[in-house]
C-alpha cells in the first residue's frame, strides 16, 4: 500500500482514531487540560518541528510492523507529509 488515501483509510480502519471514544464537549475539555497539564513543562523547553518528525520518519526501517493491527513503519514512510505536520502540532 503506497497511496496516501488507501494509508489513511489502513488506519482509521486499524486505530478508528475519531470513533474510538465516547464524545461530549465536557469530556474533551477535561481530556485536553488532563493532557495539557502533563506536558506543560516539555512545551517550555521543546519545540517538535515538520522537519524533526520528518527526519525521524525517515530513520525508520521499512516493514516493521505494530504486531497487531497490520500497520508498519511503510505505511508511515509513504504517508503524506500530513502526519509529520499533525505530529509536530501536537
């Protein structure tokens, strides 16, 4: 699989990452002042960048795999450029 859009679709199916829990706004808003709470002291003295994560990207080997789901380290070589700029956002 080399086509960004079937990549994508391989993990949404594997990792359903916008449905795989419950949503309400109250419960969001607690999720990001948990998580917001446990990195503040990285974000004052780290600063990820597109080029960080790409470069780490590209250190990885290809056709290493999660062992479960059926993702591997291709599916992220050959990813869009898209999820090292969401990465570094985070």
């Amino acid at each position: 699989m080399t086509d960004c859009n079937h990549i994508a679709n391989a993990f949404a199916d594997k990792y359903e990452l916008y449905s795989s829990v419950e949503y309400s706004s109250e419960k969001m808003d607690a999720i990001k002042l948990d998580v917001s709470a446990g990195v503040e002291c990285f974000l004052r003295d780290y600063i990820v960048s597109f080029n960080d994560v790409s470069e780490a990207v590209n250190c990885l080997k290809f056709g290493k795999n999660d062992g479960y789901t059926g993702l591997s380290t291709s599916h992220i070589k050959y990813g869009p450029d898209e999820l090292c700029v969401n990465v570094g956002a985070w």
